[in-house]
C-alpha cells in the first residue's frame, strides 16, 4: 500500500476537481499548440472555438441515458434488486467484490449501463455496510469502466466492422468482430480483467478496512421510501409503445446498441418500472442534479480535440512513441500512445479519427497484425480513463465523493491493470 499512500500525498496538494483538471489540461495545450507547430495564437483560439459545441449531440446522448439510467434505478424493482445481490454478501469486503463484478458485467454490455448500474450499486453498498471502505468501493467500480472498449459497445472494433468507415480502402475493407471483440487477444485480456479486477479490489478491501461512517439513506429504508403508486395510463400507453418499438427493430441493429437506442430502452424501462407520473418526475429531479458537472464539461474537451486535431499534436505524441518502433517494440509504444492521446480525447471513436490512419499506415509498414493493433489502441483508449476524472463525474455526484478520495486507488488499479494488459500483449 506504500504506492496508493504516495499517491494520496501527493494528491491532496494538487488541485484535481474535474473542471479544474479540464482547464489545466486546455491551458497546456494552447501552450504546447503554440509552441510546437506554426499555427498563431489567433488560429488556436478559433480551433478551440469552432470546435467547442462539436461534441453537443454526443453530450446530450450522455446525458439522457445517465438520467434514465438513474431513473430506472430509482424504482422499487431496481432497488429490490439491487439489494437482494448486495445481500449475497456476508460482509463489507464481500461487498466491494459483487459491486465491482456487477459493474465489469454490465460494463461489457454497454459503457453506459455499466457506469451506471455501478454507481447505483456503490450507494446500495454504501448505505447498507456504513464502515466500507467507500473510496475504494467507487474507484474499483469505475476501473470497472476499462472493460468497456473491450466489450459490445466498443468504438474502434464496431466501426472496423461497419461497412464504409473511413479506413476501409487502408485496411483493403471490414474486420469482422470475431477478428478483434472475439478474437482470443482481446477474449484472454477480458476474461482475465474481470476476473482479477474484482478479486484484487477484494484484496486491497483487506488490507486497508478503514472505511468510516458513510452519509447514505440506510439500506433498510429504501423500499420503504415510496407510497402507494397509483396507475398512470399514461405511462403505461408510452412505455407500452416504447417496447413495440425495440421489439419491431432489427436484431442486428439491438444486438450493436448504439447511444440512441441504449437511451430508448432505459427511457421505455424507466417509465414501465414506476408507472407512476409522480414519481418518474420526482426521481427525474433527483438524477438531473447529478449531471451538470459532465455537461459543462463537454464542450472544454470539444474544443481542446479540436486543437489538437488542427494543430497535428496528437499525430505529434503518436510519432513521438511509434515513429522509432521495432516489429517487436510496436504493440507496447501504441498503447502507451493511445494511453496518453485519451487525456486530451475522451472520446474513443474521435481517437481512433485521429490516431487510427497513423497506426494502420505504421503496423502495414512492420508488418503487424492489424486486429490486434486496433484492439491495443483501444484498451489504451480505455486504460488511462481510470486516471482521467471526466468519466468519473456522474459516479461521484450520486455518491457524495470528490475525485481526490478516489484518485489514490484508482492510480493503483492502473498499475494492476496496466500490468495484466502488459504482459497478454507481450505473450501473445
């Protein structure tokens, strides 16, 4: 534990509030732009300014599904769920373990679903042992997060597969999922996450049990919260219509959820859940205070992609780890990169816009096996998201923490995580 200690030192005399974080980070890169290529102040600032609301639809999409999601978890069903797993448990350590294995599942489902089943488990864990360990219960549920580009919501591998995407005539056409999503690369990377992640979150509950008192409503109470609902016809008649819907789709299109569809059915659940007009609005209320800190965040990092993107920086940073590589050296420098080039793109599909062609150009030029090559961009993309507080922001807002409680331990489970991907990616 002495890491996690250094860490903790050394974050609580840094400023790591994610709109400060954000700031910083435009901050350093107007200066690096500057600095770096032959572009104006002038030039940087329209860059930033013209890309500033590039990312509007994206933050809407997020936005909704993180409110119906918290919506559907707000319900009798979801909470009695939720509970009845959580009861599994036999004590706070065993706790932290069902928490964060739910969270990998549901991660591996869709990214979405997964930050959000997480963070509503972490409050049930929370309000029914009040001495967890708390912030390690919310860092190891949003490490959970790096399995997302390796499971069905994954950017990188969904567009490789998509007929028409923008390096087909590279590439010479598609990569079928079962080349990169099932391929036993990223299957063995999955599997051995999602089996170690829970367990050394499990471990380090051991080690530290020192959690407190946590400020939650008490578990016992939850189910006892609501009143008696009244049928809403209403709702029933929009939910009902919600689900035609989806059960009129095409398989393919509900088997490759995409943001829009993934919000359709938690808004068609979320209303068949509570029935109740009441109460869909009260728990709309209570989630859309949630959010905010992620929408004011989003056009920060808009507008800072878009410098980078015009400027040539992240082509710079990828040269910068690649440009030199071996056949050898090659997977290990572009995940790094990919690692880095995510701090200032949070967006895994606006990544690999940017950084794909350079990789693709260089593993045909080595001779590297370009599925894998892909699939290593993108567990970078998602490595370093457990050290990035943006995605973290809805999580700690329904669990009354600050980035600087978790950062700690998140910093070790990148470490841990790092490690395990390290080594698949040298042996295989």
């Amino acid at each position: 534990m002495k890491i996690y200690n250094k860490c903790k030192v050394l974050i609580k005399n840094i400023n790591l509030e994610p709109l400060s974080f954000a700031i910083y980070l435009t901050v350093l890169i107007f200066i690096i732009s500057y600095t770096s290529s032959n572009f104006s102040i002038t030039q940087i600032v329209c860059f930033w300014g013209n890309g500033f609301w590039a990312l509007t639809d994206f933050t809407l999409n997020i936005a909704m599904i993180f409110l119906f999601g918290f919506i559907i978890a707000e319900s009798q069903l979801a909470k009695g769920l939720l509970i009845t797993v959580l009861n599994k448990a036999s004590n706070k350590h065993q706790a932290i373990f069902i928490c964060c294995f739910i969270t990998c599942i549901s991660t591996l489902l869709n990214w979405s679903i997964g930050l959000v089943f997480g963070a509503n488990a972490c409050r049930f864990a929370m309000s029914k042992y009040k001495s967890i360990n708390s912030k390690l219960l919310v860092a190891s549920v949003y490490s959970s997060f790096i399995l997302w580009h390796g499971g069905l919501s994954g950017t990188i591998p969904l567009m490789l597969s998509t007929p028409g995407h923008f390096l087909e005539s590279m590439i010479g056409g598609t990569i079928p999922t079962h080349l990169t999503l099932f391929s036993k690369f990223n299957v063995t990377i999955v599997l051995t996450i999602l089996i170690g992640l829970p367990t050394f979150s499990y471990i380090l509950s051991l080690l530290t049990n020192n959690g407190g008192i946590n400020e939650c409503d008490d578990s016992s109470s939850i189910l006892q919260n609501s009143k008696e609902k009244k049928f809403s016809f209403s709702i029933f008649s929009l939910s009902t219509i919600c689900f035609f819907y989806l059960a009129n789709a095409e398989l393919n299109n509900l088997l490759l959820l995409d943001l829009n569809q993934v919000s359709f059915i938690l808004f068609g659940l979320g209303l068949a859940l509570h029935m109740d007009m009441q109460s869909y609005l009260n728990s709309a209320l209570l989630g859309s205070s949630k959010i905010w800190g992620m929408i004011i965040q989003f056009p920060l990092y808009a507008g800072l992609m878009s410098i980078i993107m015009k400027t040539g920086l992240c082509e710079d940073i990828s040269c910068f780890f690649i440009g030199k590589s071996t056949k050898e050296t090659f997977p290990l420098y572009t995940f790094l990169s990919a690692g880095v080039v995510n701090f200032f793109i949070p967006s895994g599909g606006g990544q690999w816009v940017v950084q794909g062609p350079i990789v693709i150009k260089t593993a045909k030029e080595l001779g590297v096996n370009i599925e894998k090559i892909s699939m290593i961009v993108a567990w970078g993309d998602a490595w370093t998201n457990l050290i990035q507080p943006f995605w973290a922001i809805p999580l700690l807002s329904i669990v009354n923490l600050s980035v600087k409680d978790i950062l700690g331990y998140c910093f070790v489970m990148l470490l841990f995580t790092g490690t395990i991907i390290y080594f698949i990616i040298l042996f295989s």
